[in-house]
C-alpha cells in the first residue's frame, strides 16, 4: 500500500511460510511499485515475522528493494497491518 493507494492485494488460502511470502514479494513487489508510481525510491515496510526474516526472504529483498523498515512484530502502533485487522474484526461483529 501507499500513501495514495492499495494494489495487488493476495488472498492466501494456506498457511503463509517465508516460500509463499517469498513469492508474494516476487509476483507483486516491482509491478505495485510500477503501477503506484513510486519509482525506485519506495520503502517496504514490514515487521519481524519469521517468514520476514528469513534468509531466503532476507536476501531477496536485499537486492530489490532500495529500503526496508522494520518494526515489531504484531504491534498495531507501528504496523498498519494489524489496524487493517482490527478495522475488519469490527465490521464482522
């Protein structure tokens, strides 16, 4: 997601592991950076998860993606993830 929009969201039907994230990140990475516009100059934002911080993970992102942010894992004051959650979980009560 960016500040002016969301693009290629993925639906997982299994378990996500570092295989399924690395492949999310393949797919998506350069076409949602090309389709918001953000040129190479974007930052990908993402928490200590394991399957973030695996190797194979690790290295991928290593060589394409110019800056990482990382914060805690599961925290909703830093992660926008977990207020996207907290957002839905609301909707369906």
């Amino acid at each position: 997601m960016a500040r002016s929009s969301v693009r290629n969201l993925d639906f997982i039907d299994s378990t996500m592991n570092k295989y399924v994230y690395l492949d999310i990140l393949k797919r998506n990475l350069k076409q949602s950076e090309s389709n918001l516009g953000i040129s190479r100059h974007f930052k990908l934002y993402q928490d200590n998860d394991p399957k973030h911080t695996a190797d194979i993970c690790k290295l991928w992102v290593l060589y394409h993606c110019p800056s990482v942010i990382k914060t805690p894992a599961q925290n909703p004051e830093l992660n926008p993830i977990e207020n996207g959650w907290d957002y839905l979980q609301q909707k369906i009560n």
